[in-house]
C-alpha cells in the first residue's frame, strides 16, 4: 500500500505537498461545472425555472423585497445550506451564493415530476443580484446569488415540537414519516449512481470526491461507485498526517475491511436518497383536527445533499445520527440532564421504529455499514 504522502501526490501532483499540508484550493468554476456540466455529463435542464402565473398563490418576490426582510424576524435560517427568509407570508426564499441552491431545486422540481413523496412546491429558481443591501457590499467586489423560492409550509419542525408531542401523536408521525420514505424509495430507478439528470456528484458529497475533483460520476455499475468511495476514504485517511510515512496496521485493517464491505453489500440498487434525514429537516404541517386530537403532515425539506445512492445509505446516515443528550456544561444540573437524556432516548428509540417500518433500512447491510463508517469517521451525505 502507498504512504500518506504518495497518496496525496497522487491528487495534488509533486508540488502541492507543502511542509504545512495539501495546499488545497477548490476552483472558482465549481458552480459553473454544475450548471453547465463536463465531457460525458449534460446540463441541468431544470436551471432556471419559473413556474406559471396561474400556479402562483401571489407575484413572486422581488430582489428587493427580499432585501427588506434580511435581518429581520422573517430571516428564519442562516446556515451553509443556504440563508432562508419567509416573503410576504406565502413565500419562502432559500438563497446562496453556492451551487447547493442550485442542487437542491433540481431534487425538488425531479421528485414533483418523478415522485410521490411530498416536498415543498417551486415557483422560481435563478440567478440574480444579491440580496444584500448595497451599503454591505464592499466596492469592487461582484457576487450572484442562486434563489429558490417556494412554498411555505406552516408549521414547525419535529425538533421543535417534539416535547410538545404525546405518545399517540409521536406514533402516528412516525407511520407517516415511514410512508414518505417509502413513496421515495419508490421512485422508479434510472440504474445510475449520481445526481438528477444523469449529473455527477458535486464536491460537496466529499466521501465521494476529493478537492480537486469537484466532480465524481455518473457510475454506471456499483463497482465503479465503490472504487472512488475506497480512494476518497483513503484520501481521508491519508489526510490525517502529510509525513512520508506508511498506513498504521489499524488503518490498513480497516480501509481493507472497508473494501470488503463495500463489495459484500447486497443492498445496492440505486435508490433516491434524502441524506440529511434529521428532525429539524422534517415539517409537521397542521391539518384538520379529528375531534380534540392535533393532526400533522409530514413534509421533508432541505434536499440539497440528495442524490441516487446505494439502497444502504440512507439508513446509514439516519441510523449514525442518533443523539445521546446534551454536554455537561456549567449550567447542567442532575435534573436538566436526566430530561435530555430521557429526550434523546425517546428521539432514538422513535428513529428506530420508523426505519423497522421500513424493511431495506434495517437491513443487516445497513448495521454493518453504519458500525465500520464510524471507525473510519466516515459519514455519507
């Protein structure tokens, strides 16, 4: 097996090795591959889109009064998926100067057309002027932001509620819950592994790329796929320390492993797949009462890391993300402990029940997976 070193060289050619690591620079023409696509894929046919007047519950915002809510209490999300502002009550507006804007309205816009599974509807998705006031924008510096602007969905999110919910209430979300991922894993297979369209992966599926490869795919067979998921974790391990030196055995044992693994899945068809299958990334929509019980839609949001993966993926990466209670911290009494750790252990003995009621994510291809991944530090998404 190759040193650390003669692994990096190997991405990053002879010079790029410095004393202090990989000098590691994504290009600015990352977005643009997205858009425009590379020798053997095709552009994205669903950039830009705009729905039709008829379709609209009210005229689409405009730069400016998306501007106007920016700082205020409509500014409801910040984060690197994207800054989300709700417009006018109707409206919510995900925007960012990155290509996951651009990856998550072509999943939303294929699973309305392709899909039974309930997401967020999109009436616009482009590239226009930032929303940011002008007086922020420092002199000389050019910047376009990519918009999605889409259907609000009331309600809050099943982390938030979740204290508020009883017994009754937790189990019928969760037949819900399991219903939506059924009507996703149903959606019919075009025999590829990669993103819509027949798109590569982007470098942000980081397990499946490295930084100077921004794209990765499509693969055709499993076996290719398995190959560049080898080398990206080998790169992963390798990263760990830039010094001409070998593997340790334990690294050796497990990248074997993980070869082994990968190659002994039966759980392979490609399936559409969330990949950040989190509470706060399931809505509970309010719907019509029966009688005094409370009654909930479920709708999953926040779809800009999905992708045709391996069947075994998603139960993956929901089943490695269970939560174990909160850290000791100077505020942390016995009694605020013993309610987070009661919290967290209801949310996975919850998680648990959903993926039973879904056969291929409990598979034992899943298990092993999920157990191997995490010695590795490996988390799919």
């Amino acid at each position: 097996m190759p040193n650390r070193l003669e692994i990096l060289k190997r991405w990053y050619g002879d010079g790029a090795v410095g004393k202090s690591g990989p000098q590691i620079k994504r290009s600015s023409g990352d977005d643009k591959a997205l858009l425009e696509g590379l020798p053997g894929t095709k552009k994205s046919n669903y950039w830009p889109y705009y729905a039709s007047t008829e379709s609209l519950p009210a005229p689409l915002p405009t730069i400016e009064d998306i501007i106007k809510v920016r700082g205020t209490e409509n500014e409801i999300g910040d984060n690197t998926d994207g800054i989300v502002c709700l417009v006018n009550e109707v409206f919510v507006v995900k925007m960012r100067a990155g290509a996951q804007i651009i990856e998550e309205a072509e999943n939303l816009l294929f699973l309305a057309r392709n899909s039974k599974v309930r997401v967020p509807k999109v009436y616009a998705a482009f590239t226009g002027p930032p929303a940011i006031r002008p007086e922020n924008i420092p002199p000389g510096v050019k910047i376009q932001f990519h918009y999605i602007i889409m259907e609000y969905i009331e309600g809050g999110n099943l982390q938030e509620n979740w204290e508020h919910l009883d017994d009754d209430e937790r189990i019928e979300i969760s037949k819900k819950i399991a219903e939506q991922l059924k009507l996703l894993r149903q959606t019919p297979s075009p025999g590829y592994y990669g993103r819509v369209d027949r798109q590569p992966y982007s470098y942000r599926a980081e397990h499946y790329t490295r930084p100077n490869q921004p794209l990765a795919g499509p693969f055709d067979n499993y076996s290719d796929l398995c190959q560049s998921l080898y080398k990206a974790a080998e790169y992963q391990l390798a990263m760990a320390c830039v010094e001409p030196t070998p593997f340790l055995p334990v690294d050796e044992l497990w990248l074997d492993l993980y070869r082994t693994c990968l190659l002994k899945c039966s759980l392979i068809e490609p399936k559409f797949t969330h990949g950040d299958l989190k509470f706060e990334n399931i809505m509970l929509k309010p719907v019509k009462a029966n009688g005094n019980k409370r009654n909930f839609d479920v709708v999953f949001v926040d779809w800009c890391r999905s992708a045709w993966r391996p069947a075994w993926v998603e139960g993956l990466r929901s089943l490695g993300n269970r939560e174990h209670g909160k850290a000791w911290g100077p505020d942390t009494t016995a009694e605020s402990w013993e309610k987070d750790s009661e919290l967290a252990l209801t949310k996975t003995v919850f998680q648990v029940w959903i993926f039973r009621l879904v056969d291929d994510l409990s598979h034992p291809d899943v298990v092993a997976m999920q157990q191997l991944c995490h010695q590795l530090f490996v988390s799919f998404y």
